[in-house]
C-alpha cells in the first residue's frame, strides 16, 4: 500500500482512511480481529508507531476496540455519508447541483482545445478551461475539469465562474443543449486528486465525463469530474 508522502494528511490518518474504508466494505467483518500492528506496519511500509496511532484514532471514534492480551478488534461500524447522487437524467443532475449549492474553488481558468472523441461531436471554435474543486460542509467532495464553449461562457461570465454550470445552461434561453450523455468509471486516486479531495493516494473514486453538444452537433460542454467513492451513490431504475 502506497501513501502520499507530499500530502499535508499525516501519514497515520492516510492509513486509518484506509483501514476504516476497508472496514465499511466488509473486508474485516464486524466482530473480526484486526491484522497486528506488525503486519500492517510491513504492508504500509511505516513504523509501528505510526500504526498506533492510526488504531487509536479509530478507537477514539468507536470503531475499534483493543481487548487485553487478545488483540484489536471492529467493535464499531463506520457511518457512510453517500449524500450525493449520480443522476441518469439532465433534469435531475441541474436539480441536485442547485440543491446542494456546493462551495466552489477554482484552481485555473484559461482558453485551450478540450480533449475530444471523435464520437463527441463537432469541436467549437474555442474553450474556456476551468478546473475546480466542490466542497460541502468544508469537505471536498468532487474535482471537475470542465471546457465550456467561449461564447456560450461570454453571455454569463461572472455567473459561469461563481456557480454551478449545468443550472445555467438550463436556464438560458433558446436552451442550448440538445444531446446529453455521460459514462461513468470507477478509478482510484492519483497524487493530485488524493490532495485535492483529503483521501489517502489509490483511494477508489468515481470518474464521469459528461458531454453535452448543441442544434448542430458542437460540443458545447465537457465536464471530466471525479468524485470521493465514499460519498456518491447510483440509483437507477432497470425497466424491465
């Protein structure tokens, strides 16, 4: 198991991160003995010092207990705060971004080509870059890249750098998108992401690209988002 090293998270958290996320998936059942602290310690490739205190951070939040002379074992379970959906319709998707009125930070803004399928559709002259990250209750949740059609961007600068896209989009008028598709994969957390979303490096995550294109064919928005694992669910109705 690889930590970050460069990230401001302590390296005893990465790894209490990744204990409780094992935890919550079954890997260790309720009632189990956890690994010893020399196990994990060769598997993290850390002191067992570190691991202590991982262990303890986990006991303090009930999750684990230390008995004498028997071990540490999952006494507790782990609370799994999967409030954000992945919606399957447009309607819904502008709907859960104007419900949960995410804090935004943008990292960068500049005008770029966006990295296009050929099975996207027909490129627009030029793009709007802008990577960002949406927080809740001061906890990041989601880091998207999103290249938006210059003059599409032109008509509500202000607008497009403060608040959610999607919304906007719905409300202009004459409705500029026509096509909607996205896909979702499931990945884990590079260097980057793992920094910007607070989770230990190789954590699982939820990638979506969303391509949206106009009357003619152009690719009006693209949006490359990757959202905590921990905190995304899909529902969806299999129609028989």
């Amino acid at each position: 198991m690889i930590l970050d090293a460069e990230s401001h998270i302590p390296k005893y958290a990465q790894i209490a991160e990744t204990l409780r996320q094992r935890i919550a998936r079954g890997v260790w059942p309720h009632g189990s003995r956890l690994p010893g602290n020399e196990m994990l310690a060769a598997e993290f490739s850390v002191s067992r010092v570190t691991i202590r205190q991982a262990v303890e951070l986990l006991t303090r939040e009930g999750i684990l207990e230390a008995q004498q002379g028997r071990g540490t074992f999952i006494t507790g379970g782990v609370s799994q705060d999967r409030w954000l959906r992945v919606e399957t319709t447009l309607t819904d998707l502008a709907k859960v971004y104007r419900t949960t009125s995410p804090k935004i930070i943008n990292i960068s803004e500049s005008r770029c080509e966006a990295p296009l399928r050929p099975e996207d559709g027909v490129p627009a002259a030029n793009y709007v870059f802008m990577r960002r990250v949406h927080s809740r209750k001061r906890q990041p949740y989601c880091v998207i890249s999103i290249y938006l059609d210059e003059t599409i961007f032109r008509k509500a600068p202000k607008r497009f750098r403060s608040e959610t896209v999607i919304p906007i989009l719905m409300e202009m008028p004459g409705h500029p998108i026509a096509t909607a598709r996205q896909r979702l994969t499931i990945g884990t957390a590079d260097l980057e992401v793992s920094r910007l979303l607070r989770i230990p490096l190789n954590s699982p995550v939820a990638e979506v690209r969303r391509v949206f294109t106009d009357r003619t064919g152009t690719v009006i928005y693209l949006g490359e988002v990757t959202y905590r694992g921990d905190f995304i669910s899909i529902d969806m109705d299999l129609r028989p």
